[in-house]
C-alpha cells in the first residue's frame, strides 16, 4: 500500500493558511506564532509516544493517523470549526459524555432500526480526536474498518441538525477538511497560491469540456473544484446538474446585471420556490440587491401564474419559439426534435453559462426537457468553438393513439375529439360562457377549480391540443359520474357542426351501486350519429356502428380494463386519432371551463350531486 506523504500536503496548507491570515477569523491563542512558523502543526511523535498511545488506549491506531503523528503531533484549524486536533498525549475515548445513544434512540423502543441502532453507539465506542472546536465532535470509530485497517472518522455538530457525516479514513478526514478551509478563505482579498492558480484553470478547461458536449467529465472536474469554493465552479456545475435533473439549477443573491442571473437564474430561483407559505415573494426577494426585487418578484408571479415565457436569441431563440408553439399543441416529441436541431446554434449569455437552463423555467418547455433529453442537450457541442458534429437527436416518439387512457386514468376520463379544427378553436367549439382560457395547466392543476353553472349541471375543466393529423382534442382526468348518465348530453354534439366529433368517457366502479362505465360517441354536423354505452359487461348501441367498433368485437369475452384498452385502441386506429401520453400526464396544456355534459332535468325529474376531492 502506498503511503500518503504527509508532510508536503500539511505545509502547503499551513503555507496557504498563514498567506491568508486573517487576525479576525484566525486569531485563536498562538496563531501569529503558527504564522510566523508557517506551520499549523507541532513537533513528531516519535515512535515510542505514539507506541505509549497505543498502550495507554489498548489499540493500534490506522494506518494513516499513525503516519500523521509521526509528522506533527496533533493539528491547529482543521477546517474552521475544530481548532485543535489531539496528539498522542490528549487522544481518548470519547465515552459519549452527553449521552448522544440515548438522545438517538429516545422513543424508538425495541424495535429500533439496526443502522440507527450502530449510528447512536458511534460515540460511546469511538477515540475523540477534537480537542477544542466549536462543538464539532471528530470520532474515529473502531467498528467501521476497511480492508486496509483504516478507521472510519464521522463528525458531529448538534448545530448542523443532520446525522454524522462519515469519510473513510483520518486521511480523507484532513483532505475534506483542506477543501474546507479553502472554500471558507475563497472569499478573502487576495486568496491566491498555487492550488487556486491551478482549480481555475481546471474550472475554465471544464467549461470548454461542457461545451463540446463532454459534460460528465466536466462536472468531475467542476465538483472538485466547487469543494474548494471557487469562483464560478458550482454555477458551471449546477447547470449540469439541473438539465440531469439531479438539481434545481436555482441561485439567488447576485445582481441582474449579470445576465445568466437575470435571464436563467431568476426563474430556476423563481421556479424552485415552494408553493406554501405567506411571505414567500418576501423570502425569494430579499436575496437579491433592492433595486432588482421589483422585477424578481414579477418574474415570480409569471413563474406562479403560468406566463413566464423563456427568450433566446438567434436561430435558438427562434427554435424555442416554434417549440413551445408545438408543447402548447401537445406534441413535446415534435418540441424536443426542434430544440434538439438548434442547440449547436445555441450561445451563452456569459463566461459561466454551458447552456440554457432557464428552459426548465419555461411552464410549456420545462416539462418537456425531460432529465434524459437534458443529457442529450448537454451531450451536443454547442457556442463558440464546438467543432464536434452534433449528435443524433433523441428519435420522435411513437404514436401513442388512445389505448394509454386505460392505464392513466385510475379517476375516468372524458375526451372529446375534433375532426379538421385546429386546437385554437377548441374552445369556442366547447367552453362554457366566454371560452376563458387558462394557460399552461397541468393534470392536477385542472383539478383544482369548482366549475361554475346551475347545481344540475356536470362541467368539467379540460386541457387541449392536437391529436394527430387534422384532429385535436379536449381532455379531463375525471370521469362522468355514472349516477347521472341518465342525463348524459355530450358537448361533442353541438362542437361537431360542420366537422365531425367523437366523445369517450370513462367511469371507475366508484360504488356497487353504479358499475364502471365507457360511453363512446360519434356526432356530425350537430347531429348524434352513433354510439355504444357499456356497463358491468353488457352494452347498449345507438345508430349503426362501424363494423370495426362493435362491442362484441371489443368487449365479448375480454375483462374490464382488456375491453377498454381494445375499444380505445380500435377507435384511435379507425378514426387516425392519437394524443399524447407525455403531454397530457406529464406537461402543461392550455385549459378551459366546458358546457355541462349532462342536461337539464325534465319537469318532475329529480336530480343529486356531489363534489369529489
């Protein structure tokens, strides 16, 4: 095994330590001697010591702490909360003096998980090797050993509210502790030595890696570089990471003046802001200079209010454009493809911007960068000096039909199809009212509203966009209850004038009472032309069904949910439909209030209703 050279590593950092002392944050009682020494450490232990330690304590100490003494007898400011590490003399057993074991197991009984269980006996079992910190525990456990008998060191701070965090070994202890330091002086006037010289250097090779589409290698070398704290390391980073989906991609605090703040953070930060909470604009804004709060929280209320529009400019810029137009028709494969195609004319706002992360602010884009086109962004050469030919795009989707209805619909659905119209005029053809609409909704958020209308009637917030070539379509994730099919009058009916319409809706067996229902409907020109209704296996027709859509072809012999997936599959493949599975569960689509889909009761026709939550 390789012995770690001690001595090199301990006067680079003490060397580091003294060019940037600071008496306000170092001077700890004989810090101007260690500067003047330029030495954080103090004299060897000699065998014997180190010996007498191991006798005193009844152990052979690790490989690496027992080189480490040999070198200096004990540590000052390891990192910048334990001030003093123990030499051979002051090195004991912690005995867990705050009865830490009881504190972890408070309540747990019995049946105590074993981890949590080994977790809380780490103190009582482990040498404490602070000697004087800021409440930081520093335990070297004697019951956590690697092959090469190294001992595994956990911190502790009872301010830091999280379990203990674990390295390996003393000696990936020191190294953490090194980067630690550095990332706390990162801020000082004038912190610069070698190792700075060189982390820079990497972080900007890094970012020319992440631009030629090498972004795992870059964020290697980002990630260790942003551990020492430098400049730019973890911004780079963080846009790796969030188009991975691994991370937000959020950052708060700077000016936006800076344009990657303004144009690509802001909205991540916007985005990323939990939805609870009273004073949460007040809580987002305060992190920014007082002069830019006005235009962060209107960026906010864009993000919350579904308006927020991401820009680009080039050809870029005109490929969002186009794509958002076909995200906000339900086509995110046919969005994708066309943001794919433009990334290599992609540039960044900055020196630190690899790409453009502030799509996933975007409420109709976000949801279609999914983590695995992200990494096929990042993976595309792109800006200035890319010179690798882009690769494939990620391959359109295949046609999703109707059939997946079947399995995402454990509330029902209902579904209106219209031939020949695009999706813009849905809405006219089936709102209730003025035909508001709401933009980018997402499944859940349609669920949300209590639509308006006399108690009779059954409306239902639906979201739209195209279904296939020369159709589109309106959808709820709700069903129509089966109590009142009685009174059941399609919206389709009336869209249909002049074109042709289909209506498909699908009640779960909520209740014994009323058994699961599918209702499939064709009208034209405002006129019902056909239709089957089926219900605990039996079915009833209107009118004459196509051949190819007769229930018994789709439902005899088949269970519930064989029958539905058959009949949708069918009428998908009959009438060329498809809408797509991603847009409907997974994106945001443009939503409205429908007209009631049940009718006025006759005179003397009684009526109930009821609200689901």
């Amino acid at each position: 095994m390789m012995r770690f050279e001690w001595r090199p590593f301990l006067e680079r950092w003490s060397g580091e330590w003294a060019d940037a002392y600071d008496p306000e944050h170092d001077g700890l009682p004989g810090a101007e001697l260690r500067r003047a020494a330029r030495w954080l450490g103090r004299e060897p232990a000699d065998e014997a010591r180190i010996a007498a330690a191991e006798t005193r304590l009844g152990i052979i100490l690790p490989p690496s702490l027992r080189s480490f003494l040999a070198v200096t007898d004990g540590w000052h400011r390891a990192g910048s909360f334990v001030w003093r590490l123990a030499g051979c003399e002051d090195l004991d057993w912690c005995g867990d003096p705050h009865d830490m074991r009881g504190t972890w197991l408070d309540g747990e009984g019995d049946d105590a998980d074993e981890e949590l269980v080994r977790m809380a006996g780490t103190w009582s079992r482990s040498l404490q090797l602070a000697a004087e910190s800021d409440m930081v525990d520093v335990l070297l456990d004697p019951e956590d050993v690697d092959e090469r008998g190294e001992w595994a060191v956990y911190t502790w701070a009872p301010w830091r509210a999280s379990p203990p965090e674990r390295f390996p070994s003393f000696r990936h202890f020191m190294e953490d502790m090194y980067r630690e330091f550095h990332a706390m002086a990162s801020d000082r006037p004038a912190f610069a030595n070698e190792t700075t010289t060189t982390l820079d250097e990497r972080v900007g090779q890094a970012r020319l890696a992440a631009l030629r589409g090498e972004y795992e290698t870059a964020r290697e070398a980002l990630s260790d570089a942003a551990a020492f704290g430098r400049p730019g390391a973890s911004r780079l980073r963080e846009q790796i990471d969030a188009l991975c989906g691994t991370a937000t991609g959020a950052e708060a605090g700077a000016s936006l003046a800076d344009p990657y703040v303004a144009h690509e953070a802001v909205p991540l930060a916007c985005r990323a802001l939990s939805p609870y909470g009273t004073h949460r604009e007040e809580s987002l804004t305060r992190r920014y200079p007082e002069e830019d709060r006005p235009a962060v929280a209107a960026t906010l209320r864009a993000i919350e209010e579904a308006t927020y529009r991401y820009r680009a400019d080039g050809v870029f810029g005109q490929a969002v454009e186009t794509a958002r137009a076909l995200a906000r028709r339900a086509e995110p494969a046919a969005a994708w493809r066309t943001l794919a195609a433009a990334v290599p004319a992609w540039t960044p706002r900055s020196a630190d911007h690899v790409a453009p992360v502030g799509l996933l602010a975007d409420p109709y884009l976000g949801p279609v960068l999914t983590p695995e086109r992200g990494r096929a962004l990042l993976a595309t050469p792109r800006g200035p000096g890319a010179v690798k030919p882009a690769p494939p795009a990620v391959g359109a989707a295949p046609e999703d039909g109707l059939g997946w209805l079947a399995e995402e619909s454990p509330n029902g659905f209902r579904i209106v199809l219209i031939a020949g119209v695009e999706p813009s005029e849905v809405p006219r053809r089936l709102a209730a009212g003025d035909a508001t609409v709401r933009p980018a909704l997402t499944v859940g958020d349609a669920w949300r509203p209590h639509p308006g209308g006399e108690p009779w009637e059954n409306r239902t917030v639906v979201r739209f966009g195209a279904a296939g070539d020369g159709w589109a379509f309106a959808h709820s994730d709700r069903g129509l209850d089966a109590g009142g099919q009685s009174r059941f009058a399609s919206p389709a009916t009336e869209a249909s004038r002049g074109t042709r319409a289909l209506t498909l809706t699908y009640e779960p067996n909520w209740d014994p009472e009323f058994p699961a229902a599918f209702h499939f409907s064709c009208a034209e020109n405002g006129e019902h032309a056909y239709g089957l209704t089926v219900r605990d296996g039996t079915w009833t027709t209107t009118g004459e069904i196509p051949e190819e859509l007769a229930p018994a072809r789709l439902f005899a012999g088949r269970a519930e949910s064989e029958g539905l997936r058959a009949a949708l599959d069918s009428i998908a493949a009959y009438f060329g439909v498809t809408v797509s599975r991603e847009a409907v569960c997974h994106g945001r689509l443009d939503g409205f209030e429908t007209r009631s889909w049940l009718r006025e009761p006759a005179s003397g026709e009684g009526y109930a209703y009821w609200t689901r939550s």
